[in-house]
C-alpha cells in the first residue's frame, strides 16, 4: 500500500508542475496576430495576490486593464473524478494486453472528470471513465484495476498492486525507458511517441517512474503519461492524463502569446514564493492558461500553496 500511495503521489504532483518549467528544445507554434486580449489573473487566495502592481516596467504606461479573480470560480483541476450511475452499456468483462499478458478483468464501476460539462464536445467525450478490476482472495491472488476512457476504449488508469508491492530486483532507468516506449506504443499506438516527449525517469521507493508530457512551445502543458515499473521489471501503473487536451486550441498558444501574458502573471505575484513550475494548464470550460504554482511562507513560518493563472487568448 505504501508503494501504490507513492504512485499516487507522483500523479498528483506530475498535474502541478514539477522543477522545470520549459523544454530544452521548445516546440514553436505558427504566429499569429490576434486583438487586444482581456487578461483575467486568478489566483488561489486574497494573501497570495499582490495590491494591484502598476506593471509599467515591462509593458509600459498603456499597461492593460487586468481583473483578478479567486481560482475558485473556475476549475482548473481536470484530474479529479467522481463516481456516477453505472454505465449501462459497459460490458461485463474486458481482456486486455498489457506488459505482455493477457488479463480479463470484469466492470465495477463509472467516474466523470470535470469536463463532463464542459461545451467543447471533443473534450466532453473524454471525461467519462468505466472501471474494471479483478481481486482474487489471498495474499499471491491477481489484484489489478484498471480505468478505460469510455470514448475510445484506451486505457486511462492501470494498476497491478501485486506489482507496486514486490521487492528486489534489478531493472535500470535504461531498461524501463525501453520497456516504456514500447508499452506506450502496444497500447495507444504509433503515434503516441511523437506528441508525448521522455520528460524524466527517476527511481522512488523500489520503483522507476517515467514520465512522458506534451509541450507547447517549449512550455509544459498537463498532458502527460506516467508508468510505473517494479525493479523486476513489471508494469506496476500507467496514468495517461488529459490526451489530446489542448489540440484544438493549439494554434491559439502562440509564442507571441504567451510572452504578452508571462510578464502581466509575474509582476502580480508577491516575493518570496518558491516556484513550483509554469506551466500551461486549462479549465473545465474549455479554455487555455498560463500557469505559476509554487509555496510561500508567512509571517507565522506556515508554508501554503500558491497559484496563480492567466488567460492567454
């Protein structure tokens, strides 16, 4: 248990951010010339927000008009599900091949994400999972869960507790990224590799994790793919976060774009914070934002999170 709560872990702090922020090899997208844009900063909490900051230094006297809004009134948080009404149309039992067996395992239940009500059709579909498991009786029994996209019938969530629970031996980094391309191309196919870059690969708590993530213009987007390997080289997890999320609106996320809205998101943010990352993010509405996270600390030594977004079109 203790190892699949790491996994868990991983995923969550995965859709923050992480230490980098931008690819080494950024991703240009096409140019392109758009009206004056109404900027909206939103940000976590009235004590992370700066009094209103003149932002002359960098965008002159004209600096635009910018409204500041609680985050709260928006969802930014697109991994989160909760359970609904079964799906009658589920069937009862699915096999699949993963790691290189087959495993058959029978329907649970259903979740929707939040963009379950969201307007944009193309990201709706996306936002209603069925689960299926099987959980045999004793302590060597198969116990594996795993979360299909219902739209497409993918995988969305896998994980094979036997797996995230053995100890020993002696897969290396190398290996898993290995074993992970190809994992990644059996179950999604050969176009995955291309839009998901390796963004890291590390070992934690017996475990490797790899993480592949989508960019857009060299800035990271919360698109991202995480497995999870035991050090015997067993598939312990897969999590394929939001695919395909930001593909209608990429023409919208232009360089020029994002380095009009950067400076007006940074010059609102108090000193002093410990920055997570940036990050290109997108509400349940459908619409895309840059992103800073990180920690601040105040006067009393607590350390809380800070977020902080901005529309980019």
């Amino acid at each position: 248990m203790k190892k699949y709560c790491s996994v868990l872990l991983a995923v969550v702090m995965l859709g923050l951010g992480g230490c980098n922020s931008v690819s080494s090899e950024p991703q240009q997208t096409a140019s392109t010339t758009a009206d004056e844009i109404e900027y909206t900063i939103y940000y976590s909490s009235e004590a992370t927000l700066r009094e209103r900051p003149a932002r002359k230094e960098t965008t002159g006297e004209k600096a635009p008009e910018i409204d500041y809004v609680r985050a709260e009134t928006k969802k930014f948080d697109l991994l989160t599900q909760s359970e609904i009404d079964p799906n009658p149309n589920a069937v009862p039992s699915r096999t699949v091949s993963i790691d290189g067996k087959e495993i058959t395992v029978n329907y649970q239940n259903s979740y929707a994400g939040a963009l379950s009500e969201c307007n944009v059709d193309k990201l709706k579909e996306k936002a209603f999972f069925d689960r299926y498991a099987i959980n045999e009786p004793g302590v060597n029994g198969t116990k594996i869960s795993v979360k299909f996209f219902r739209s497409s019938g993918k995988i969305s969530n896998y994980i094979d507790y036997n797996a995230c629970e053995a100890e020993g031996g002696d897969l290396t980094e190398e290996q898993a990224i290995h074993k992970a391309e190809a994992e990644l191309i059996a179950l999604y196919g050969e176009d995955i590799l291309p839009r998901y870059a390796l963004e890291n690969a590390s070992i934690s708590d017996n475990v490797i994790n790899i993480t592949y993530r989508h960019y857009i213009c060299g800035y990271k987007t919360t698109e991202f793919i995480l497995l999870t390997y035991n050090l015997q080289g067993q598939l312990a997890s897969v999590s394929f976060a939001n695919p395909d999320l930001f593909a209608s609106v990429e023409d919208q996320i232009t360089v020029e774009a994002i380095q009009k809205a950067e400076p007006l998101l940074r010059e609102s943010i108090p000193d002093g914070l410990d920055t997570i990352g940036t990050m290109i993010v997108m509400d349940a509405e459908g619409v895309a934002y840059l992103r800073i996270n990180g920690y601040r600390t105040d006067d009393t030594g607590y350390r809380y999170y800070c977020e902080y977004f901005i529309n980019l079109y």
